[in-house]
C-alpha cells in the first residue's frame, strides 16, 4: 500500500469528522481524508492534508486504512508513494505529520520538502 496511516491518525481523522458532523458542517456523505502535494514552503514542496467529500475514480487512488478512506490524486502519489500519516500529541507539539522517503531535504521548520 503506497501510503500508512498510523492508528493513531485514524482515531483522531475519526474524532475530527464526528466533530464536524455535529457541527453540522458535514452531512452522512462519504468522507475521505485526501493527501496531496503543493508548491510552496522554502524547500519546495508541502504536504497538504484535507477533509474531502469528493472522490474521482479517473484522477484519484483510493485506499482505506482503520476505518478512513484516503484519497490521493495520482500526480501527488508520485511524490508521497510510501509516506506515512501520523498525529503527533506531545507537550510542546500537535498535529499530523507525514514521513515521505522521497524527501531529499526538509526545511528547518519541517513544513516543506525537496525531491
């Protein structure tokens, strides 16, 4: 499988999406969590993680892991192939992260990458 979500990332992607439901800003439709890769940041590239009701058969790779759909558009699978999905709780760090192999660098700051 091209792309691993930690268990811990799916528990919280879960706890995200419950919560936006309740708040009404999702309805019972399908929700994938999509991965994709953008221009930007001082290295380069940046992996960019979004909530997503959209799925295209055509341009989009699906995979589903502990209960969430990821969703990747082939162009981005390119440079993500392998890379992991994982929510970082610590005292002075929280969030999700993605571990890419394809990274050659990373900026100081971590948020951007080079291939």
């Amino acid at each position: 499988m091209p792309i691993t979500l930690t268990p811990r990332a799916a528990e919280e992607i879960k706890r995200i999406v419950e919560e936006q439901r309740q708040a009404g800003a999702l309805n019972d439709e399908p929700v994938y969590l999509r991965l994709s890769v953008k221009g930007g940041g001082c290295s380069g590239f940046q992996h960019k993680l979004d909530l997503d009701t959209c799925y295209n058969e055509k341009t989009d790779e699906l995979m589903e892991q502990h209960g969430v759909r990821i969703v990747v558009d082939r162009k981005s699978l390119l440079y993500v192939d392998g890379a992991t999905i994982d929510f970082i709780n610590e005292l002075n760090r929280r969030g999700f992260s993605v571990q890419n192999p394809n990274a050659r660098t990373t900026c100081g700051c971590g948020s951007s990458f080079s291939m």
